[in-house]
C-alpha cells in the first residue's frame, strides 16, 4: 500500500498486481493433478477455457462412436472409461479420479471416442470444449506434451491390466482395484456397488462378493451398502499384485518434464 502526500490530504493508493500473482491465484482453482503441474502461464491459460460442471451419477460425458463435443479435467468424484464386446456387458478399461483427462482421442487428432465414460461417483469437473482444447495443444506446447505423456501413462496402465486380468487371481485383482480406486478418490471409502466392482473386473458379481466377505473376515475392509471401507491398506497391499504400483508410477513419471532425466524402469512390472 503506496501513501502519497498531497498538500494536506493523503491518497492511498493500492499496487497493481503482479502478473505472477495473479496467476497463482489462477492455479489455486484447479484440484485436478496434471493441471496442477503445469505453470502458472499454462495454467491460467488453460483454465481461461474451462468452465465448472457439476458431475451427476451415471452421467454420460464420453459415448462411444459419437463426436466428442467437450474434454474433461476432473475435480472431484470419479467415472469409467468402458469397453464393449460384442453383445456381452461393457468392462471397464479405466477407473478415472483427480489425477486424470477424459477426452485422449482429442489429443491424437480423432473427433470420436471408441469408448463410454460414465460418472460412477459424484463430483465436478473443469470443462473444456473440443476446439478450444485442440488449440491450445497448437498453441502451447506445455501443455501438449504433458497430455501426451499422459497418453503414455494410459497405455501403459492398459498393457498391464490386459497382462494382470490373465494372470492374477481375483482376489488380487480386487485388491488391485480398490488401491487403485483409493488413489483416484483420495478417499478410504470408495462409494460404489458390488456390481460395479464386477463391471470394472470383468466377472461375476456373485464372485466379488464372495471375495470381499473374505476381505472382510480378515478385517481388511467393512463393507456398507454402496460402498467400502479400507480399514487395513498394508494387508490389502499384501493381498494385492504388483499392479498398482505400477499403474501409480506410469502416472507420477508422465508429469516428470520432457527435457528432464528419463524416468528410470523401476516402476515396470515382470509378471
């Protein structure tokens, strides 16, 4: 605060603010995890084309073979990116939460996803319209390669569930799961039903029922209605595959800086 004299008056007069200073009042919007590593100028710059939007359960906000109309940075709660296969029921190829995107066919120049997103879990998003967001890939290159290095980290996190599905048992790829869940969420409760646990694992319900009524015998978890609790993350840890770590750390190495030192392969998994 500037005070100047005039005569016998004095004018206050507040500093103008700094550019820096309002750009990282840009960055505090954002509870998304790869708009928060980006810099304030892409930042501010990326937010400036986004607006706020409530999520609803089971909203559809990606449907499969229709053009993609907006991209989305979510904020709070989670959704599913789902696969179909022919006639049978549609499984899910990615549980979604704060540290994710949902609009990749944008990214690599397509218009129209093979694949449906749906809100499992309430919350909000940052929303983005298609040709704003491709522009700005155009436009900053910042921001172009930390989505597509988030593309990697996908891929990545697809190859592996593809391998775990074949090899693991169910039991370790439930615990896989609600790790994983745990992390999208920020949260030791993951508000979701048996059957969309079996959804997201491509069995029976029957079967993820049984399994966590043995989770929950060991004092692992507390099942509720529509939801689970975490009650011994080590155990669970114990239980699961390896998987999740390695999904976890495709994540954390796709925010590392492309001109940075190259992630090491410590993350990579051999089954």
């Amino acid at each position: 605060m500037l005070r100047i004299e005039h005569g016998h008056s004095l004018a206050t007069i507040s500093p103008a603010p700094t550019r820096e200073r309002d750009e990282t009042q840009h960055a505090r919007h954002s509870n998304n995890d790869l708009i928060r590593h980006l810099s304030h100028s892409s930042q501010r710059r990326l937010l400036e084309c986004c607006d706020e939007v409530r999520l609803r359960p089971k909203q559809m906000l990606q449907e499969r073979n229709l053009p993609l109309r907006h991209a989305y940075f979510l904020e709070h709660g989670a959704a599913s990116l789902t696969a179909r296969a022919g006639n049978c029921l549609p499984v899910e190829i990615q549980t979604l939460g704060t540290k994710d995107f949902i609009g990749i066919p944008l990214i690599l120049g397509m218009r129209v996803s093979p694949h449906r997103c749906i809100v499992q879990i309430p919350g909000s998003a940052l929303r983005i319209e298609a040709d704003a967001l491709i522009d700005l890939v155009r436009s900053d290159s910042e921001i172009k390669k930390l989505l597509l290095r988030y593309v990697q980290a996908t891929l990545i996190q697809s190859s592996q569930l593809a391998a775990c599905n074949s090899r693991h048992s169910l039991q370790q790829r439930l615990a896989r799961w609600l790790l994983v869940a745990q992390d999208k969420v920020s949260s030791r409760e993951i508000p979701l039903t048996h059957r969309c646990m079996a959804q997201a694992l491509g069995v029976r319900r029957a079967g993820i029922t049984t399994t966590m009524g043995e989770m929950e015998a060991r004092g692992i978890i507390k099942r509720g209605r529509a939801q689970v609790r975490i009650l011994d993350q080590a155990r669970l840890e114990e239980l699961s595959c390896n998987c999740d770590r390695v999904i976890t750390n495709a994540h954390e190495h796709s925010l590392i800086a492309t001109d940075a030192q190259p992630a090491s392969n410590s993350g990579l998994l051999t089954c």
